[in-house]
C-alpha cells in the first residue's frame, strides 16, 4: 500500500492541481482569476510529463563519464523535458495574448468583473 | 517519387513563409499584404491539389523533417485522408481572402497586414495539425491556429474580444485535455508518433490509460469542433468578428477539428475497439444528432443573419459527428465529404453575409426586402444555390454528404439519426426560405401593382464589386460542381483514405 | 462535472506504469511491438548524432527541431495578435 | 411483342436539357417578350420532337438509355426511355406546347406581373418532369423530383399576396417532407439490394424485408409519390395552390406536378415493387383503401366547392386516384387503365382549367353561381367545358370512358366488386358537381354578358384542341402516336416480369 502510494502520489497532487485550474476556469467570474485558472491547469499538465520522465536512480539527462550511455537506465528521460521547454513557451504566448484580450476588454468596457460585463454588454 | 516527397512542405511553408512577409511591407504599400496573402494561399491550394492527385494515384507521402526517422524526429505524413483536408482549408483560405480585397481595409483600416499575417498564421497552424505524424507537434500547431483564431476573433465590435476571449478560455481548456490524453497515450506506448501509436495499442490490449487518454482527446477537440454540449463560444465568437475574420474561421476551423478526430477514432486506435470497447463514436454521434436539432431550433430564433449562420455551423457539424459516429465506411464517407461541401457553403454563406454587409451596412433578416434580390441579383442567386445546398436539395452538393449519411443510418439501422438528418432538412428548409421569401418576395401583403413596378424599377443594381462577387459566385456555382460529381470524389479521393479497420 | 474529470483521471493513473519505473512502456529500448522507443535511444545515440552532451539540447534542436521551430512561430504569433489586438481602433 | 433491348443514345438527355437550355435564353431577353415568349415555344417545339423521335424505338420495345454520369457511388444519373416514360413524356411535352399558348394569350390578357420569371420556372418545370418520366433509377427519380418542387414553387407564390405566400410555404413542406421520405426509402432499398434500377416486375423481391418493414417502406415511398400525386389525407396543398395563375394550375393539375406523383404511384407500384410484392403483403389494398376513400371523398367535397378552380381543383384530387387505383388492382386491365388516365385525365383537366382561366381573363368571374348565361356569350369556351366535364363523368365518346372502361373492367377482372361501385359512384358524383356549370352557362339566362364577346383566340384556340383531342383519343386511341399501344406495352412489361 505504501509503496503503491509512494509510486502514484505525484500524479494526485497533479491531477489536484488539474481540478483546482479548471475550476478556476470555469467558475471564478473574475476574468484574470480565469486566466490563472489556465496557468495553473496548463502547469500541472507540463509537471504531469515531466512526472513521467522520471526514473529511479537516474540521472539529468546530459552525458557523464560516470553514467554509461549504452543503458538507459541511468539518464532520466529526456524527450519529455524537451517537450515541455515547447510547451511552457506555447503557455506563455497564450498567457500573453489572453491579457492582450483582457486589455482590450478593460478599454471598452471598464471592468473585468463578468456579471458586470454582461450588464454593460446587455445594456448597450 | 523523390521529388514528389516535397509537396508536403510545399502545403505547409508558404502560409508561414507569407505570415512573415505579409508584416515587413511598408504601410504605404496598401495592397501588399493582400496580395501576399492571395498568392501564398494560392501556391498552398496548387500544392494541396497536386498532393491530392499524388496521393490518390500513388498512395501516401511521408516526409521526415530533418532526416530523422520517427519516432526520433517528426515526420509530415500526406495521406489521402490530409492531402483531402489540407485541399479544403487552403481552396477555401484563397478564395476567402480574394473576397477581402476591399472589404478588409475596411472593416480593420490600418491593420491590414496584422489581419493577414494573422489569418495566414490560421491557416498555416491548421495544415500544420493536418499534415504532421506527431502528437505533441500537432498540439503545437493546434496552439499557432488557436491563437491566430482567437485574436481574429477579437477584431469586431465592442463586444468581440470578451467572446475571444470566452473562445480562449475554451480553446485552452480543449487544447490542454488534447495535450494530457496526448501525456496518457505517450506513457502508455512510449511514442508520440502517431504510426508508432496505431501499432502499439492493438498490442496493449485494453489499457486504460490510453483509452481515457483518447477520451480526453476527443473532448478536447470536441471543443474546438463545437461538438454539441461543448458549441457555447462559437455563436457569440463568428457573431461579433469582422465579417472576413468570420468567413476565414467558420469554414476551416472547425473541419480541422474534425479530421483530428477522425484521426483519433479510425487511424490511432482500432475502429472496432472504440466503436464497440467504449462506446466512444456512438456517443460523439448522438451529440452530433442533439447537436443538429438544438443548432438549428437555435438558428431558426435569431434575427440576424450572421448569427444565424453561426448556428447553422454548430448544426452542420453535428453531420460530420454524426458520420463519425456511425464507425463505418459510409458514414466516414458521409462525415467527409459534408465536410468539403460544408466549408464551401459556408464559406459562400459568409461571404454573401459580407457581401449584404458592406452594402447595406446591416444584416438584420427582419430589414431585408426585395430590393435586396434588385441591387444585388448575383449575391443573392450564390445565396440560393448556397440555401438549397443547406438544406440538402438535389443535385447540390449539400445533398449527396447527407445520401450516404442516411444510407449509412440505415445500414447500422440506426433509425436515431435517420430521423434527425430529416428533420433538420425540414428546420434548414424553415430558417433559409424565411431568408429568400423576404429577398425574393414582397411581404407586405399588398397586390402586385404599377406603383410597385415603378418602386422595383427605380432601383438601381449595385451589385459588389469583381475582387468580392467572383469568390461569392464561383463557391456557389462549385456547389452544383461539387454536387455533380460526388462520386468522383468518393471514389478517388475519399475511398482510398477509409482505414482498413474499419 | 469536475468530479468526473477527476474520476476519469485517477482511474486512468492507477492503471499507469508506476512512476519512475525505468520498465515503463516510455523508457524501455524497444516497445511492444518490438520498434525503438525514442526517449531510449535519444540517451544513447545524442551524443553520437550531434556530439552534444547535453540530449534536451539536441532533441531540442535537432531531433525535433520543428517543434522548436513551431514554439518560434508561436511566439510570433502572439506577437501580431497582440498587435492586431491591441493596436487603437478607429471608433476610439 | 418483342423483348426489350437497350441502345445508348443520347436523345433522352436532350429531351430533358433543351428547356433547362432556354432558360438563359429567356431570362435574357426579359425586356423583349416576343422573343421570350418565341423561346418558350420554340424549347416546347424542339422537345416534343425529341421526345417523337424516340417513338418509334419505344415501340418496338427499344429503350434509349443514357448515361450522364454517376451522380453517387455505384448509382448513375440514367434516362431511360421505356414504354411507360415515353407515354408520360409524350403527353407532357405535347401538352406544354399548347400550355404555351394559353399561357401567352392569359398572361398577357391579365397584364401578370413578373412573366420572365413564369417562364422560366415553367421551362424548369417541364424539364423536371420530362426528367421524372425517363429517369431510369429512383435517385434520378428522387432528383428531378425535388427539382419540380424548386421549380414550381415560384409558380405558385406568384402572385405574392399573404394568401400566395402562404400556399407556397404549405406546398414547399408537404413537398420536401414528401421528398426526404423518399430520400429514406431510397436508402433503404439500396441498402438492402444495392441497386435502384427501375425493372419492370420490381426491384424487391419476396422476403427481402419482414412484412412490417415493407409496409413501412411502402408507405414512406408512397407518401413521397403520393404528396404531389395529392392522396387524400396529404391533398391539402393541392386546392390552396390554386391561387397560382390558372395555367399553372393546368399545369400543376393536369400535366406537370400532380402527374409526375401519380406516375411515380404507377412506377413505385410496377417497378419498385412489383406486383408480386404488392400481393404479397396486401400493400395493394392499403394503396386500394387510401385511392378509394379520395376519389369518394374528394368529390363530395368539390360538390360544395363555390370558386370553379378548387372546385377542378377538388376534382383532379379524385381523378389522380383513380390512376392509384388502377395501379392497386394489379392486373392488366387495371393498369392500362391508370396509365391511360394519366393521358385522358390530362387532356380533359387541362380543357377545364383552360376554361377556367380564360373566364376568369375575359369575364372576370372565378364563381360557379356567377356564371349564369356566359356561355352564350362565350360558346366556344364552354361547349369544351362541356367535353370536358362528359369525359371526366365518363361518357363516351370522350375518352374519360375510355380510361374508365379499363379500370372497370380491371375491377371485375380481380373480382374487387367495391373498387367497381367506387367508380360508378364517383362517376354520378362527376357529373354532379359539373354539370352545373354547365347548365348555368347555356341555360340560365342573364343580361350581364349580353356585350361580352370570346375570350383572346390564343386562349380559345388551344382548349378548344385539347377539347377535340379529348373526344379523337377516344375514337382512335392509337392516331396519337400510337399512346394506347405504348401503355399497352409498357404494362405488358409489368406483368410479364412478375
């Protein structure tokens, strides 16, 4: 039982973080907590495969004369990681056109709060 | 062969290549990027159709980027299922932004060059999605389009970047479930190329990781796809874009959406396993069927014209689900060829809504009148041929894709979908001939007379000018094109495309 | 509808390799049905391909460079749409 | 009689596209009626040669096949002229001749709005239909047919008034309901025996479905044929249609649309289905049931009917069951009798409806107590009303009687001694509701049309020819081209087949 918890523990308090962010997404009204709601939910995918590139000891995967290449055992896996340099940047360009969005938002309608924003729409 | 290899990069590199030049243009060059844009996506269609025939005859195309053999490096694969889909989006990217010739430096005066570089961007990410072979490469590309979709999305009214801004919040959350179902997969089979992964599934037998992981993809996509209960952003997003933004996304962006999920349920995994292991496809078929029904009760309420449009889409996809719900080769057929005739009429659908727009400054149904038919004669014929298309009248193309939808219900004897595919010929009936009575017929009621004839003849033609009535024209006149030779198509290009599993 | 979510994904996670287990379908040398597994082979041939230590390095710039290449379009996607975006519109 | 053989040729395709062809042509000339209305008549001209020059092959038992392409995987968008197409073409393209005419002489007496779109939509029209008689598989069928829908729904909103309007949207919904029903069906069949050619004897075959599912398959068919073919509980269209011009009412009510659904009654019966089948699983007498209980009720209903053209109107949805009928007996005799309706029943309602319209034009009256004494002042007019109204009764020698003694005697032949009271009583009801449209002209006096003179000769001259051509069919049933030995042959096929 332990060590089934030791081996699936990190994956909760991923699948954890999921729920919170999408949580935030869905239900915050605050449109900047949404956009939080999104960084949180897409960070816990990045930590999700990086999760799985572990390996027990095992090292970084950048070569060492200590650690025989041949084997693969020894380096932990590098393929995840490298996505995930990809996918933090995407992340990021998301992140950043979002506030362009919430910018454009706040110039036409002066709040980012949603039932106040669907007033003001509604009301035009 | 060898040299043919290249036509996969010759689909993809001119969107991107034309997204760069369309920016460094001085801005007094006014038409430069325009013309970038039209000659990049035309290159791109000239390739997608050249690879289309290749691929017919000879079979598919792989390309590997960099000279790495998957599943090291990425590889493009150009089979007849995305050389079919890379044609539809980059045919209907040319003949959209020949129609925005004059009605883009109108509708975004200024950022003319942003609008382009951004809908070639569109473009260039949903080839991307189409032509790649690897999982975590599509979700990039998945990522470019949505971006470029939701800052085209943005330009509109006042209203249109908080709808962007809902459609990005969405589009996340969609793209994200793609990318953890994409992790699932991974960690079950070790690879993220999507020919290594077809291999492997069989081999696992029924694992549960991989089937939650293709859950979880099909979901996410089905967001972007505007898949029934998921279809909340795509009414108020086409409905507060500029009209060319609107005519660029609706037609393309939610088939990509669906070749991913064709992807997914026929190529990656076993049909049978997702038809009969989880019930994946049959229930991907009856949100598609609710999908329909709630689409178009929805289109028949509004009063504006582009809003109804809107909704007609969340109907329309709901054929291509229901296609892929069947799980056989007559619904694939169905699913795919609805899909091209679709993004025609849609396309032509939008750009008549353009059209009526710049002319008319409005497209409230309500305020339209005869004089409509008067002013504009040709928009408003392609707006016929392109409403009876819809509504799935012979011999337009709009017909035959729902022939083999129902000669695919009936095979399964699935009298569920029968019944929906009717019914939503008669609702498409209601809400496009509520349109033509008021363009074509006088509603008021009163008797025909010489006062009448006077009025009628006082008005003068303005019809729109040559750059936006050749698009509108030629996509409705390849509709009866389209609807004439269906079987062609199906026989040389959707026939060879149907997996063997299936 | 979030308790299903969460539902799904932990009955999909309990039936995953268990975590850091070097076995795992992702790190083994070949996969079921016998073709190689890239994350094995990148450790052992990185160096012999693009004489870099460093593998993320090379995967990141070789191996998959156009996904590296996709990330900088990306990038400068959100560059014009932020300029589309936010650029003053007429009516202000 | 010789067996069948079929020869490529690519008259059938012609026959159908030289009024599709004519169509730019008039809507080109729109600010020149003459030469509009030159097109018009010279389209109706070359297709009714076209059709004649595939007469003589058709007799023989020589069918014109012609392939235009494949319109859906493993079905071909095919013409077919067989004996029982030739016979519908025939009738239509020879009545849309004298339909032009008429339609000329009426719409310019009435000063009609928008004529160019009139006679566009009836080119269509006749292209659709000439398509319905040669289509050779049930798509082709299912294609022309939803063209005629598209096609004369601008005929019947024509006058664009709420009432028009109205007609146009009920017209368009029974139509289209009808048509994605047979959309369904078509499915179906080629799902289950992967071809939708039409063979005489039938496509299905015994066993093929379980009972319930054939019944249900016949009745999605036949409410598809059914709807234009106007079988009663779908005829409502039919009479509010009438506020179309009256030509197109003629040519909705005697040529064009109700024809093309009772000839689809005929070729779902014969060729789909097959007699066989039909016995099989009692879908005659279900057919039989729906016929009779129209052509009794239809009647009754037209005897109350005041305005002429419902009252026609009221008139054509019986007789259209009287062809249904025909078919439902599964004889023969029954057979050649519903045919022959087809082409009697066209000649004396498009003489009616005539009438009809050219009383509305030139004495502006459109009800039945109104028309005290006209026929004094009109006696062309309505002494081939009064043809009109004898063949439609059934008395020779106009040849209503013809048709009528086939059904009847196909009614005896399979002993259905109901079906036969059923056309006797209709026959009374016949005369009931026209004769007195008749006795009100000639025998009621009135001074209201003492100055009133014939209507316009391009009105007169064309129902006066469809009046005598009524009372000549009867007398020497082959001297138009040999009709009554074309039904004959094609009902041989039938029955030989099964």
């Amino acid at each position: 039982m332990i060590e089934f918890l030791h081996s699936y523990y990190a994956y909760w308090a991923i699948i954890l973080l999921l729920v919170i962010g999408l949580y935030g997404m869905l239900v915050k009204t605050n449109l900047m907590k949404k956009v939080i709601g999104m960084i949180i939910f897409q960070n816990a995918i990045i930590l999700l495969f990086v999760a799985a590139a572990f390996k027990w000891d095992a090292t970084v995967p950048v070569l060492d004369p200590a650690y025989p290449s041949e084997d693969p055992v020894n380096y932990l896996n590098p393929l995840p990681h490298t996505l995930m340099l990809t996918a933090i940047v995407v992340g990021v360009a998301i992140v950043g056109v979002a506030f362009a969005l919430l910018i454009a938002i706040y110039r036409n309608y002066g709040t980012l709060e949603e039932p106040v924003l669907m007033e003001r729409m509604r009301s035009e | 062969m060898e040299a043919w290899v290249h036509l996969a990069v010759a689909i993809l590199l001119p969107a991107f290549f034309g997204a760069l030049v369309a920016v460094i243009f001085p801005a007094r060059w006014r038409n430069a990027p325009w013309v970038t844009a039209v000659i990049t996506s035309g290159l791109a269609f000239a390739a997608s159709v050249a690879g289309l025939v290749y691929t017919a005859s000879r079979g598919e195309v792989r390309y590997y980027l960099g000279g790495w053999e998957p599943p090291m490096g990425i590889e493009l694969v150009m089979d007849p299922l995305s050389a079919f889909f890379c044609a539809v989006v980059t045919g209907m990217a040319f003949f959209v932004f020949i129609h925005g010739k004059t009605v883009v430096p109108r509708e975004t005066p200024g950022k003319e060059a942003a609008f382009y570089s951004t809908a070639l961007l569109l473009v260039g990410g949903l080839l991307g999605i189409v032509l790649t072979g690897d999982l975590f490469n599509l979700y990039v590309f998945l990522e470019i389009s949505s971006l470029a979709g939701y800052a085209l999305v943005a330009i509109g009214d006042r209203r249109a970047p908080f709808s962007a801004f809902r459609y990005l919040i969405l589009g996340t959350i969609g793209a994200s479930f793609y990318l953890l179902g994409v992790a699932f997969i991974a960690m079950e089979t070790g690879s993220f190329n999507m020919g290594d992964v077809a291999r492997v599934v069989p081999a696992l037998g029924d694992s549960a990781p991989a089937t939650v992981g293709l859950i979880l993809i099909v979901f996410g996509i089905g967001l972007k796809m505007a898949l029934f209960p998921m279809h909340g952003w795509l009414s108020d997003a086409y409905t507060y874009a500029t009209s060319t933004s609107t005519a660029i996304i609706a037609p393309i962006g939610t088939k990509v959406a669906a070749y991913v999920l064709l992807r997914g349920c026929f190529y990656m995994f076993d049909p049978d396993f997702v038809r009969e292991g989880i019930p994946l496809t049959t229930i991907i078929g009856y949100l598609g069927a609710v999908g329909i029904i709630w689409g178009s009760v929805l289109a028949i309420a509004q009063s504006d014209l582009k809003r109804m449009l809107a909704f007609s889409s969340v109907s329309q996809v709901g054929y291509i689900a229901l296609g892929v719900g069947l799980a056989s080769p007559l619904g694939m057929i169905g699913a795919v060829l609805h899909t091209l005739n679709h993004a025609v009429m849609k396309a032509c659908l939008f750009l008549v809504n353009t059209n009526i727009l710049s002319r008319f400054g409005h497209t409230d149904i309500r305020r339209f009148d005869r004089t409509f038919r008067i002013r504009m004669p040709w928009t408003m014929a392609a707006f016929t041929l392109a409403a009876i298309s819809m509504i799935g009248l012979p011999p337009t193309a709009g017909f035959f894709s729902k022939w083999y939808l129902v000669l695919g219900s009936w095979e399964n004897a699935n009298y569920v979908f029968l019944g929906v595919i009717l019914v939503s010929s008669l609702l498409n009936v209601v809400y496009f001939f509520r349109v033509l009575e008021k363009i074509y017929l006088r509603t008021d009621g009163e008797p025909y007379d010489e006062k009448n004839e006077r009025e009628d003849a006082a008005v003068e033609r303005e019809e729109s000018p040559a750059s936006m009535l050749f698009p509108t024209v030629f996509l409705a006149a390849s509709l009866l094109v389209l609807g004439l030779a269906n079987a062609f198509i199906v026989t040389y290009f959707i026939r060879p495309m149907i997996p063997s599993g299936l | 509808m979030l308790l299903l979510f969460t539902g799904l994904l932990v009955y999909a996670t309990i039936h995953l390799p268990a975590r850091g287990d070097p076995e795992a379908p992702m790190h083994r040398k070949e996969n079921v049905v016998g073709d190689p597994v890239a994350g094995a082979y990148f450790i052992g041939n990185a160096y012999r391909d693009a004489a870099t230590p460093n593998m993320v390095t090379v995967i990141l710039a070789d191996y998959r460079s156009v996904d590296t290449l996709g990330e900088v379009i990306v990038v400068f996607t959100a560059g014009v749409c932020c300029l589309l975006i936010l650029r003053r519109r007429m009516y202000d | 009689m010789p067996l069948t053989e079929t020869y490529s040729s690519s008259l059938p395709f012609w026959a159908v596209a030289v009024s599709l062809l004519a169509v730019p042509a008039i809507l080109w000339s729109a600010r020149k009626p003459n030469l509009r209305e030159f097109w018009t008549l010279l389209a109706a001209a070359i297709k009714f040669g076209l059709v004649l020059a595939l007469l003589p092959g058709a007799k023989e038992g020589r069918v014109a096949e012609f392939v235009l392409l494949e319109i859906a995987e493993g079905i071909e968008l095919s013409l077919r002229a067989d004996a029982f197409g030739m016979f519908f073409a025939l009738i239509a393209s020879g009545l849309w001749i004298l339909t032009s005419f008429y339609s000329i002489g009426y719409m310019r007496g009435h000063h009609e709005k928008k004529q160019t779109r009139y006679f566009a939509s009836f080119a269509v029209s006749l292209s659709a239909t000439i398509g319905i008689a040669f289509s050779g598989n049930l798509l082709t069928f299912i294609i022309f047919y939803e063209l005629l829908t598209l096609a004369t729904y601008p005929l019947v909103i024509h006058s664009e008034n709420r009432e028009a309007i109205r007609a146009g949207r009920q017209y368009l919904a029974y139509a289209l309901t009808a048509g994605l029903l047979m959309v369904a069906g078509a499915a179906w069949i080629y799902g289950t025996t992967g071809t939708l050619d039409f063979t005489p004897g039938g496509i299905l075959e015994e066993g093929m479905l379980s009972a319930g599912g054939m019944r249900i398959l016949f009745f999605m068919l036949m409410i598809g044929v059914g709807v234009k073919g106007g079988i009663m509980p779908l005829h409502s269209w039919l009479p509010n249609a009438m506020v179309a011009p009256t030509p197109v009412s003629a040519l909705l009510h005697a040529v064009a649309v109700v024809k093309s659904g009772v000839f689809g009654v005929v070729r779902m019966a014969g060729f789909v289905f097959g007699p066989d089948v039909m016995a099989a699983y009692d879908l005659n007498t279900i057919l039989a049931v729906f016929a009779g209980f129209t052509i009794i009720v239809a009647s009754v209903i037209a005897l109350r009917q005041e305005n002429l053209k419902r009252r026609l109107a009221y008139s054509t949805v019986a007789h259209l069951s009287y062809i249904a009928m025909g078919a439902a007996l599964l004889n023969s005799e029954g057979f050649t009798g519903g045919m022959l309706h087809i082409s009697t029943h066209a000649t004396m309602k498009i003489t009616l409806f005539f009438c009809a319209g050219a009383i509305i034009v030139h004495a502006h009256k459109e009800n039945v107590s109104d028309l005290d004494g006209l026929g004094r002042a009109m006696p062309w007019t309505f002494a081939a009303f009064t043809i009109g109204a004898m063949g439609l009764t059934g008395v020779p020698p106009v040849n209503g009687f013809l048709s009528k003694w086939f059904l009847c005697l196909g009614s005896i032949e399979a002993g259905q001694w109901l079906v036969l009271g059923v056309f006797l009583v209709s026959g009374l009801l016949n005369a009931a509701y026209l004769f007195p449209v008749v006795y009100r002209g000639f025998f009621r006096s009135s001074d209201k049309f003492r100055k009133l003179g014939e209507a316009s000769p391009f009105m007169v001259v064309p129902l006066c020819a469809t009046a005598v051509l009524s009372v000549v069919f009867c007398l020497f049933p082959n001297l138009f081209f040999g009709l009554f030995d074309l039904a004959t042959a094609a009902v041989e096929g039938i029955m030989k087949a099964s």
